[in-house]
C-alpha cells in the first residue's frame, strides 16, 4: 500500500497526527534510503533517531526498534547503517527498516 507521509519544514518527520494538526505538514511519498543514523534517546513510546550528516530527526516505534536490534545491531555510540523506510501504525508514523 502506498501513502505519503508528513514531514516539517526544516525535513523532520512528524511522528503523530497532534503534531502534524499544530504544524504546516509537507506531505512526500514514501520512499527507501540507505543512511548511518543514531539513536538519540530511548523510552517506552519510542526512540528518537537522528541523521548526524543532514541533522534530521525521526520517530522510530518500539515494535520497529525491537527488529533493528535483532536484524541489525546497533553499534556503538548508538549507530546504525541500513537502508530505511517510512511506516504507519493508526495515527502514527514511523522509520523502519526497508
């Protein structure tokens, strides 16, 4: 199934639909990248992920985060380098592995 998904103007992703109602949303489609990028901070919701080359953040959820551990590994400082994607889960959206 193909869907757009919302990012802010400075090329975040906009994780939930309360964030996207308060923000202009560029909607793009749905596309693969390969990218090092670094988990930033860890909770029960979630992780934070950040490209340190573009300074972009995403949303990464925990079912998606559990497959990164288990498929990729994470090394350390908190890098992983994969070829990623975008998912939606209800009102959420979210990086993936691709």
């Amino acid at each position: 199934m193909s869907y757009q998904i919302p990012f802010g103007p400075t090329g975040d992703l906009l994780a939930h639909d309360g964030y996207i109602r308060r923000r202009q949303a560029f909607w793009r489609d749905n596309t693969s990248f390969q990218a090092t990028l670094r988990i930033d901070r860890v909770s029960a919701k979630g992780a934070s992920v950040k490209d340190p080359s573009t300074g972009q953040s995403y949303w990464m959820m925990p079912t998606e985060l559990d497959e990164v551990i288990q498929k990729r590994g994470i090394d350390k400082g908190g890098y992983v380098t994969a070829w990623w994607t975008f998912c939606k889960r209800t009102s959420t959206y979210g990086l993936r592995l691709a």
